[in-house]
C-alpha cells in the first residue's frame, strides 16, 4: 500500500513541476496535457496488475472511450482525488508493444469538446 502512495505522490510532483495545475477545472487548449505512466520501469514477464496512467486532465473533461495508450484501450477509467482523469490498461497488452531498453507510450483521446489529445511518457523496460 505504501508503494501506491508513493507511486501517487510522485506522479503530483512530476506533473506539478511540468507546470500543470491540478484545479479541477477544463484544461485550455493552450496548455500541454501531461502524463506519467506507472510503473516507470515495466519488467516484462513479471505479475502485475496493470499499467496505470495519471493525467492532468479533469476526469470529466474527457471522453473515457476514446482513450488508449499506443493503440491499447483502457479497460478503466476513474477520477483519482484531485479530479485528474486516470487510465487503467492490461499490463499484458502494453507489455506485447514495448521492448529494452525503453518504450515512449502515447496516451490519445478526445475530450468532451470534441478536441483530440496526446501526450507521451518514456518508461525503462527490462
């Protein structure tokens, strides 16, 4: 449990430092939409649940279905305590797309707005 704690605090930090304010509102057009992928490092072979993707979007911003990363769909979708959209993705499916050293995963949807988004995150792969 303390790991998932840690693994949230430091996808704020990251996301906080990229100049992103987590307020819960829509995002402008203007601002980058970022993301952090957990885990950082995907040992392949190893059990896990799943691949999870921490945004800076409001959950409501955005069209849940439309979501994949790299051509995955998430299997589920949530707000996490700050109103942040976050995405769930079988680990096995992401494992099958990535490779060593490391692997950039694209994160693309569309928002409510009907305006489409990406944004990328590099992970290391053993």
């Amino acid at each position: 449990m303390k790991r998932i704690g840690v693994a949230c605090a430091v996808c704020m930090i990251v996301l906080l430092v990229a100049g992103q304010a987590f307020s819960g509102k829509n995002v402008p057009p203007s601002e980058t939409v970022a993301i952090v992928v957990s885990p950082n490092v995907l040992v392949i072979g190893v059990p896990g649940a799943c691949v999870t993707v921490h945004t800076n979007l409001p959950y409501g911003s955005v069209v849940a279905d439309s979501v994949e990363l790299s051509g995955v769909p998430a299997y589920l979708t949530k707000a996490d305590n700050l109103g942040c959209f976050v995405a769930k993705f079988e680990r096995d499916a992401i494992e099958a797309i990535v490779a060593p050293p490391s692997a950039t995963l694209t994160l693309t949807g569309v928002k409510t707005d009907g305006e489409a988004f990406a944004a990328s995150d590099t992970i290391g792969v053993k």
